[in-house]
C-alpha cells in the first residue's frame, strides 16, 4: 500500500482510538451546521478554520479551493447551503503569503496538455487570457478578498439579507484580520508596511480578552501568571520596547543625561503596554486552598498534691 495512504489509515485506527478512550466525541444530535455561517477559504493545508476559531466539526460549512475564489461551483454550494440549511453569513477568508499570486501562467502553460489548453481556451481566440481567467490568479491578497466579497454581494440569485464578511490569515502568527483592519491599506504593500502596529493593537486587545475569560484561566492546572502574558505576546511587546533603541542600555546607573531623558520617552510611549503587562499578573486571582481543621482532643489530667 502507498506510505500516503496507509498514513491515512493509520491516523483513522488512532481517531478509533481516541474515540473508544472517550477522548474524542462524534456529536450527531444536532442540525448542521450549528452556526448559520459558510467559510470559503484557500485550500493551502496550514489554513484550518476549525483550528483557527474553535470550531467542532458540525459548527459550519467550509468550501475551499485555490486562492478563495468566487467560481460558478462555489455559487452552487452557496445556493444550497443558503436555501437548504438557513446560511446566513458567508466569510471569506484570504491568507497572507498565498500561493496563487506566486503562480507563473507561462510556466504553467508549458506543463499543461493540449488537450487541456484546448478545452480552456475553447471559448477564447486569447489563450493567454482564457488561462488567466480560468486559474484566477492574482498579484495581491488583500485585494483579492476585497474583490470576492464585493462579487458576492453583486451576485443577484443570493438574497439581499445575507451577510457577507472578508478576514484576513497570517499563517505565521495565527492572528485574524477584520475587513475594517485591512481594507483601509487597500493593498498587500500597505498593510506590510502597518503590519506591526496593527500586531502590537492585536496584542493589546488580547490582554483584555484574558481579563474577561479570567475565571476559565484560574481554573487550569498548574498555571503560572507568566505563561499568560507570554502567550499574549506582551513579552514581545515590552522586548520591542526595550530593543527601539539600540543605543540605549538599560542600567542602574545612566551614563548621561541625554540616555536618562530618550529612556524616559520611550517608556513613557510604551507606559500602557508596561502597565497592562502588569496589571494582568496582579488581577489573577489565585485559587484558595481549603485545607480542613484538625481538631486535637488532648485527655484532662488531674494532679493531686500527697497531703503532708
């Protein structure tokens, strides 16, 4: 048997597994999808949406293809998912460092069958266009979902109440993007150039989120207020802060004035990312330990004086 496919057997036989350890669970009492929501991503392997927001399998619909695109098949599924099972909200989800902007069409046609060129171009003089046109590549992800989406909300045969959303993955960090985060950079060079800022917002933001789930943190074993702020990112944070400036060395004693007063702006810059850092270990409220009262009879002992 080929190593690809026995891998895929093997990694069923320990899915059995886990389901017999009660480890994993097939949950079949509920409608499908759980959520009225449709994802249509990139086929590249690192994007899991079940992954990325949390989701069981049953939460929602997922197509994919190469580069998220809006395809006559994709609008199929859509109209089936809208109709039949109550979709209301259809996400696009584009990734950074996407694969179809990466695609050379001319070395690509080389590699393609007559057969093949025959039947795509079938319906063009233009060979170069009908290969475009059909493959759908693109020079930029940030426009790309920006295009989908707005194809989608001018598609007539889906009703007018759906809503449609466009996010933005980074492979890298396994952070999110809004619409309203990165259609204000309106390409992928702009949003690069902002990346940082936008990264150090998300960072913050989460720090607030710890705070509202604080009670589920506690809860965990063995949980030392250090690895939250460490999987916050805000130790990256405050070591960005103390590597802005090269030049400047943290010491108990500054070499001039002029080291003590640029110190001075940049933590004064960073003073709320200092002080959210801070304030999350302190907030942590730590579990009580009951330990039960041992109460300790001890016998009364009578002395009596021998009489003289």
């Amino acid at each position: 048997m080929d190593n690809i496919i026995k891998n895929l057997i093997n990694g069923n036989n320990r899915y059995q597994w886990e389901i017999f350890q009660e480890n994993e669970k097939i949950e079949l009492n509920h409608t499908i999808p759980k959520f009225p929501l449709l994802i249509l991503t990139c086929m590249n392997p690192r994007i899991d949406v079940h992954r990325i927001f949390q989701l069981k399998p049953g939460d929602a619909f997922v197509l994919r293809n190469a580069g998220n695109q809006y395809t006559e098949d994709v609008l199929r599924s859509i109209l089936i998912a809208v109709h039949e099972y109550n979709v209301k909200y259809i996400l696009v989800m584009g990734h950074l460092d996407c694969g179809m902007k990466k695609v050379h069409l001319d070395k690509l046609r080389t590699k393609l069958s007559p057969q093949v060129l025959l039947q795509i171009g079938q319906s063009s003089v233009n060979y170069q266009f009908a290969i475009q046109r059909f493959f759908k590549t693109f020079v930029d992800e940030i426009k790309n979902i920006s295009n989908q989406v707005d194809r989608l909300k001018m598609t007539k045969g889906i009703p007018s109440d759906i809503k449609f959303i466009g996010m933005l993955y980074d492979p890298s960090t396994g952070w999110i993007f809004l619409e309203n985060e990165f259609r204000k950079y309106s390409s992928h060079g702009n949003f690069m150039h902002g990346y940082q800022k936008l990264l150090r917002q998300k960072r913050m933001a989460h720090i607030d989120f710890l705070e509202t789930i604080e009670s589920e943190i506690v809860g965990k074993e063995s949980l030392d207020p250090g690895d939250i702020i460490e999987k916050s990112g805000t130790v990256e944070i405050l070591d960005e802060v103390i590597k802005e400036n090269e030049n400047i060395k943290l010491k108990t004693e500054f070499r001039s004035e002029k080291e003590h007063s640029e110190l001075q702006q940049i933590l004064e810059k960073n003073a709320e990312v200092i002080e959210k850092s801070m304030n999350i270990v302190s907030n942590i409220q730590i579990p009580k330990i009951y330990i039960p009262k041992i109460r300790v009879r001890v016998p009364k002992v009578n002395i009596y004086r021998k009489e003289e």
